[in-house]
C-alpha cells in the first residue's frame, strides 16, 4: 500500500493501515486539514467537488462530503466530471475552493483529492504546507449541529464548460463543421467518455466513433495516454477509416492526437501545436516547463514572442504564465492552458483550439505535424543508495558544466545549443530523473547516458557526496 502526502494533495492506493495506504481515516484527516485552511482564509464557505469515474470515487467522495459538511461547509457536488470543469465551477460558483476525487493517469488502485484554491487554481506551496500542518491537528474541532453545512448536486457542468469553450474567439465552429472531420476517441471508461462526445457534438463533429467511452472506471490499458498505452487505437485508425485521433487521460486534464495513418502525433507536440495556431493569431508570450520539449520555444520565437520556462508542476506554470504574460502555456505531458478561459490544463478548450488550427491548415494531421521543428525527448532516471547526497550530487554536475546556459530553478538544466539535459531529483526516494532532448533520439539517448556516467564518475571519486 501507498499514501504520498505533498503540497498538492493526498494521494495512494485504496485500502491498508492508516498512514500506509488512503484509507477512510486519511481521507478524514486530509479533507479536515484543508477545511481548517478555507475557513482560516474567510473567502466564503462553498466548496466544488467532481470526480472521475474510477470505482473508488463515490466512495472517497462521500467521506469527503460528509467531512466538508461536518466541518461547516456547503458542498456543490458536480458528481463524474472532470478536473477542468470543476475548476471553472469553482469561479463561476464564485465558491471558496474545490476538490477533485482523481488520481489522474494512475492505475485503478490509485485515489486521490487535488485541492483548489478560490481562483479554481491548485494550491500554492506555501498553502499546501499549511493544509499539511492543519491535517495533523490533534485537536481538530468539528461544527456543532445547527451549523453544519448543507450539500446539493449539480450536473449541468460540463455543458456550462463547453458552453463557455465555444464563445471563444480562437474557437471556429463552422470551420470544424465544414472539414467533416472523421474522429476516433479513446477515453479509458471515465469522464471523457461523457465530456468528449459531447463537445464534439457541439462543435458539429458528426463522424465520432468511441472507444472505451463508458465511464465506470474499468480502465481498458493503462491510463496514461503514452504511444506504448495506445496500440489499440492506432490499430483501428491505421485502417484508413479516419482523419485523426483524441486520447485523454481519467480527468481530462492530458491530451494527445493520432494521426490519420496511426501514428502518434506526440503528446510534446500537443501543447506545440495549439500554441502555433494561438500566436498566429494573437501575440505574445508562452511557458512550459523545465522538462518540456523545445519545440515551443521555436515556435514562439517564430512568431516573435518570448518564451519561458518554469519548475516541473502546474501551479509552477501557471505562475510563470501570470508573471510573463502569457497567451498560452502548458506541460509537455499533453497539458494545455489557455488562461483566457481558465489557468488550468484543460484537454477540452485543447481539442476545440486544435481541430479549428487543423480545419483552418486544410491538410491532413500528419502534414500538420511536419510543420513543426523534429525532436526527441530521452527520459531516464538513476537510482542510487539512501546515504547519497542527491543534491550535493546535482550541484557537482551543475559546476561540471558551469560553462554551459544552465537553469537552476527545478534541478539543474543544461543547454547545449538546441539540445538539453535536465536533472531533478525525486521527492520521495533517492532517485534522479534524467530528462534529455535532441533532433534525433539517439542522439537524445547518448546525451542522457553521457550524464548517467559523469554521475557514476563522481559517486566513485568523492566521498563528500555522502551524507
């Protein structure tokens, strides 16, 4: 069993001993902890929750409910829907906070509880500790019976999002209606299944064949939308019977594209591709993180914005989109925000922005994604023992390369003209990620092992890299 406790919320597998896995008492104690900070903040006492579809979710979020209640707050529970949608409910409720009931692209064992703050946006680090701390108040009061508070439903969520999604200027409805585009859909039995057809519905998408579209959370593959995850609908739309493909993960926050042949379009390039068509039309600037292809930054410098980069994390990205301006932003995992609808990954305003760039290229997907600069991500990662000084270790290969551009505000990022290496060390075991990208894979491959032996060099000559 599995529970990780960190600044963005709880998270692990369901069942076990308390403290060893998310077990109703964990959740009991989470949820408490992030009442206690509501409250402390006075913003209001509303709180939006939503779930995705997978089994556990009506369970952890009737705890969830009758603790937010217990502790005197009104709970508006949006029911299966997804990670988006309950962010924007937030705002639109004007509410004090949300919860989303998802683990994300993890396996169906996994639960979690994502906690928003009154903008509809995750919690920052500084608030995450404080929810961290109130969650391990022994003392924890609870509301006596005239003030607990009280609960309603409301499904009509997702229609408001969509809603929303096509009064967008950058969102060409009849175009998309006039290309008659054929569509495939993947989305893994959760909440997808519901929002997906109904904006391609409402986008005049006609020709939509499902796959996997019934959200009761018995995923068919593995949840995350990686090529390896996704044979099935490449199989079908290798075939010829389609112009393309949409994947998103449980809480539709991840998006990626098939292509017409069944080839992937590449998850990097998702966030590419819908920034290309945002800049054509508006200027300005875009961020990504640390870890992200660079294909971004080409593109955005192609059409003379600037480019930024941020910490791994989308409370990290949506903080370096508001400092830098940005029109568009997002993670290389297939996350796309378009702050002028909402800060916060969003695979529907994705979809609705990519297939109006596709009509309005007139071409097929894949010559679409040859308009784009051709890299190679190489992802690794090192183990190594308890008594390593993962830090120390990171800052020895920092000053290896010191002659080098380098980023130090998540790990240490190297750069090598238009290629890149990026090391970030795990929170939780000793183990560093090794990220690296070039314009072919092997070349991206040497570049990392190139890395993974410079740190078996210093771990066999420096002993102060012991703790």
């Amino acid at each position: 069993m599995t529970l990780i406790k960190s600044i963005s919320g709880i998270r692990g597998t369901i069942g076990g001993k308390s403290g060893e896995g998310l077990t109703p008492i964990d959740i009991v104690k989470f949820t408490t902890g992030y009442a206690q900070w509501i409250k402390s903040r006075g913003e209001g006492k509303t709180i939006v929750i939503g779930r995705d579809a997978r089994p556990s979710g009506q369970m952890v979020s009737g705890i969830v409910t009758s603790t937010l209640i217990s502790m005197g707050l009104d709970v508006i529970d949006l029911g299966l829907s997804t990670t988006p949608t309950v962010e924007m409910a937030v705002t639109m409720e004007k509410a004090a906070g949300g919860i989303i009931i998802t683990a994300s692209h993890n396996p169906i064992q996994w639960n979690a509880l994502k906690m928003l703050n009154e903008r509809g946006e995750f919690v920052s680090e500084a608030d995450g500790k404080q929810i961290l701390e109130f969650a391990e108040n022994e003392s924890t009061e609870f509301t006596e019976i005239k003030k607990i508070g009280k609960y309603t439903t409301d499904d009509s969520y997702i229609k408001k999002h969509i809603q929303a999604i096509l009064k967008l200027p950058l969102v060409n409805k009849k175009l998309i209606e006039q290309r008659n585009f054929s569509i495939a859909i993947d989305c893994v039995n959760s909440t997808g299944g519901i929002a997906l057809p109904m904006l391609l519905e409402a986008l005049g998408v006609k020709k939509v064949t499902q796959y996997y579209c019934e959200p009761n959370g018995q995923f068919p593959h593995n949840p995350e939308p990686l090529p390896e995850n996704l044979t099935h609908i490449s199989n079908e739309i290798s075939k010829g019977k389609f112009d393309l493909g949409i994947v998103v993960d449980p809480d539709v926050d991840r998006l990626c594209f098939v292509c017409e042949d069944g080839s992937m379009f590449g998850e990097e390039y998702t966030l590419v591709a819908v920034a290309d068509y945002v800049l054509k039309n508006k200027s300005g600037n875009t961020v990504s993180n640390l870890s992200s292809t660079r294909a971004l930054r080409d593109v955005t410098e192609k059409a003379k914005g600037n480019y930024f980069a941020s910490a791994v994390g989308e409370v990290n990205v949506v903080n370096a989109m508001k400092e830098n301006n940005a029109v568009i932003g997002g993670e290389g995992n297939g996350g796309i925000i378009y702050p002028e609808l909402h800060y916060g990954r969003d695979a529907l305003v994705g979809i609705a922005l990519f297939l109006t760039h596709l009509a309005k290229f007139g071409k097929s997907i894949s010559m679409l994604r040859m308009q784009y600069p051709p890299y190679h991500i190489s992802k690794n990662k090192i183990e190594l023992t308890p008594d390593i000084d993962v830090d120390c270790v990171i800052e020895e290969i920092r000053k290896k390369y010191s002659k080098q551009p380098i980023n130090n505000i998540d790990g240490v990022k190297i750069e090598f003209d238009k290629e890149w290496v990026h090391l970030r060390k795990s929170n939780t075991e000793p183990i560093i990620r090794i990220y690296s990208e070039s314009e072919t894979q092997a070349t991206a491959d040497h570049l990392a092992n190139k890395i993974i032996t410079d740190i078996k060099e210093l771990l066999s000559r420096h002993a102060c890299l012991l703790r």
